[in-house]
C-alpha cells in the first residue's frame, strides 16, 4: 500500500488513490474558500477562518500520507 513517496518534507502521490486523497483534499477546500470569503469582513477574518479549515485537511492529507508511504530502509 504505497499511495505516496516522500520527496523532501512533502510526500508526492504515486499511485491512483493518492492522487484521489489529494484531490479530495483540494475539492475541499474549494466550497470552503468560496464561502469564506463570500461571507467575511475582511482580509484578516477570511485568513483566519480558512486557516482553520486548511489547517485540519493539511494534518490529515499528511497522516495519510505518510502512513501509505514508502518506507526508507
């Protein structure tokens, strides 16, 4: 099960669920953004609010992916 390669501090997708767990991370995002900023006062407030968002789907693309990573012997 090896979905992603590291590649630095970044892990990159090698197979075709990896690519599915970033793109469902990025359609994510997407609704999210677009409403954010549809709704905020500010510049300050909409990074704020999306940081939060962004943050959690960042910290779980990650867990994913280095749980489906190869492993460096």
């Amino acid at each position: 099960m090896n979905w992603f390669k590291p590649f630095g501090i970044l892990y990159l997708p090698v197979k075709a669920e990896g690519y599915l767990i970033s793109l469902l991370a990025v359609v994510f995002m997407i609704p999210v953004c677009t409403a954010v900023i549809r709704n905020g006062h500010s510049v300050s407030d909409d990074l704020y609010q999306i940081f939060v968002y962004g943050t959690c789907i960042a910290f779980w693309w990650k867990w994913v992916a280095e749980k489906t990573s190869i492993k460096k012997t």
